[in-house]
C-alpha cells in the first residue's frame, strides 16, 4: 500500500507540473488515503480533484469522485465531532476543576500561609481555560466550511443518483429504451437543485439567525429582502450569505445558485446601489455580521 500510494502521489504530482487537468490520479490517491485512514488528506485531494472536474464539467469523472466523497465526507465530519466531543469533556473538566479551585480557595482563605500557591493554581487554571475557547473558535470556522461542503455531499441527492442510474443499467441491459425517458423524467434536477439551496438557507441561518435582518438594515427601508413563497433566502441574499461564510470567487457562487455571471454582477451591483452604507464598505459590513450567540 505505501508504494502504491508513492507510485500514484508521483502520477498526480506529475498531472500538476505538466498541467494535466486529469482528475484519475488525484481522486485515485485521495481513495487510497481514505483506506489507510488519513480522512484529511483524502478531503483536502477530493476536492481537488472535483474543482478540476466542474471547471471543466466532466460528467464522468464527477460522478466517479461523488462515489467516494460522501464517504470521505461522512468519516470527516465523525472526526471532527469526535474531536469536539472531547473538547468538551475537556473544558467540563476544567470547569469541574475550577470550582474545586474555587472551593479550595475558600480554605485557603482561611488559611492564609497557602494564599500563594492558591493563586498560582487558579492561575494556570485561567490560562486551560483561556486555551480551550481558542479550540472552539477554531471549531466555529470549520463549521462554517461544512455549511458549504455538505452541500456537495448531500446523502439524499446521491441515493437518488444512484437509484436512477441502477435503473438506468438495467433498462440498457434488457434493451428497454422506450423506458429510459421516463427515468429522466423522474429525475427533477430543478426540483433537487431547489432541495439543495433550502438545505444551504437551513443550515446558514443556523449559524447566521440574524443574517437577513442585519443584512435588510444595509439597505434603503423601501428595498429591503424578505423570505419568498416557499420561505427560502432570496438569490441576492444568498451571493451575500456565501460570501459571509468566505465564498468570494463570483464563478464559483454563480455555480452554485445555477446563475450566470453577469446575473451574479448585476445582483451585487443592484444591492449595493440601494445600500444606506457607501457601497465600496458594503462587503466589509456584511463579513461584520455575527454569527449566533
């Protein structure tokens, strides 16, 4: 396995220095990777190698990696709240611990001759605690990666792919092609497309609850957002939202939302144009939204 890994991270070294925009050896280590367990490095080579498949929309080779990133994807997402879960058995100890300190301060206090070693133990007790919450910050940044990330991997679009295309193989084996449009047909891609853009609104304004009402006091009262029919974020809304979880490249929003770029420009430039702030800052005050307490 550790030469077969050598001999394909050569193969997908090689593709970049000869500028190969072929994704085989890229998701090819990335699936290696996964089977010796090092998800990161499985992830960070995935996407990779997807980024080159829609740039230049080969259909193949994306339907090749979205066999094995929901499977990346998922041990990922374990590992992180793995991690996160024992961050947080470990700030409950520390906080266990501070109110032992706590305690034992109240008879130090009456026993004045420890005061000194009290304090420098309360102190260290601070600075674990003080490490713990940069943790969690850092945790609070990939959660706001994932928001984007799982909208790749969206279990329920992919069991669907894939029920089709196992009908689809049988139709083609017994020859049944009058019964092959009729899959197409059940197959709404408008339809799961709009199911992949709510689940991103459901999983921004959870992070983001106050987004559209801080995002509406940007703009002139009589031109503020508000939700459509079916209670989903307006399109322009949306480009800022992305854009608040580090989504600046307009191609790849404008990929995203199925819009063209110039409609992307148009959104933006139409925004800001209403805007109550000068619209050069109107980005920065967007990225100054919080996220929820």
């Amino acid at each position: 396995m550790d030469k077969a890994i050598y001999h394909i991270a050569l193969a997908a070294a090689t593709d970049i220095c000869d500028a190969v925009r072929e994704t085989t050896a890229m998701s090819a280590l990335a699936s290696y990777l996964y089977h010796i367990n090092k998800i990161e490095d499985a992830s960070r080579y995935i996407y990779v190698s997807l980024e080159d498949a829609n740039r230049y929309n080969a259909r193949q080779r994306k339907l090749t990696i979205n066999s094995i990133l929901p499977s990346i994807e998922k041990d990922r997402v374990t590992f992180i709240q793995k991690q996160k879960t024992k961050l947080s058995y470990s700030l409950l100890s520390v906080s266990l611990l501070i109110v032992g300190v706590s305690v034992t301060l109240c008879i130090i206090y009456q026993q004045k001759r420890k005061l000194t070693i009290a304090q420098k133990a309360l102190n260290d007790q601070l600075n674990k605690v003080s490490s713990m919450y940069e943790e969690l910050e850092e945790s609070n940044q990939i959660k706001d990666q994932q928001i984007f990330r799982s909208l790749y991997t969206k279990s329920e679009y992919m069991d669907k792919v894939e029920v089709i295309l196992k009908r689809l193989d049988r139709k083609l084996k017994t020859r049944q092609y009058n019964d092959i449009n009729s899959l197409y047909k059940e197959f709404n891609l408008k339809s799961e497309r709009e199911i992949i853009l709510s689940s991103f609104d459901e999983a921004f304004l959870k992070v983001y609850p106050r987004f559209l009402e801080e995002y509406n006091k940007l703009l002139q009262p009589t031109h503020r957002s508000s939700w459509d029919e079916k209670g989903n974020l307006p399109p322009e809304v949306r480009i800022f939202a992305l854009m608040r979880i580090g989504i600046n490249d307009n191609e790849q929003i404008a990929k995203f939302l199925n819009l063209s770029l110039n409609t992307i420009y148009t959104y933006k430039t139409r925004v800001k144009n209403k805007a109550i702030v000068p619209k050069e800052e109107f980005e920065e005050y967007i990225m100054k939204i919080d996220r929820v307490k």
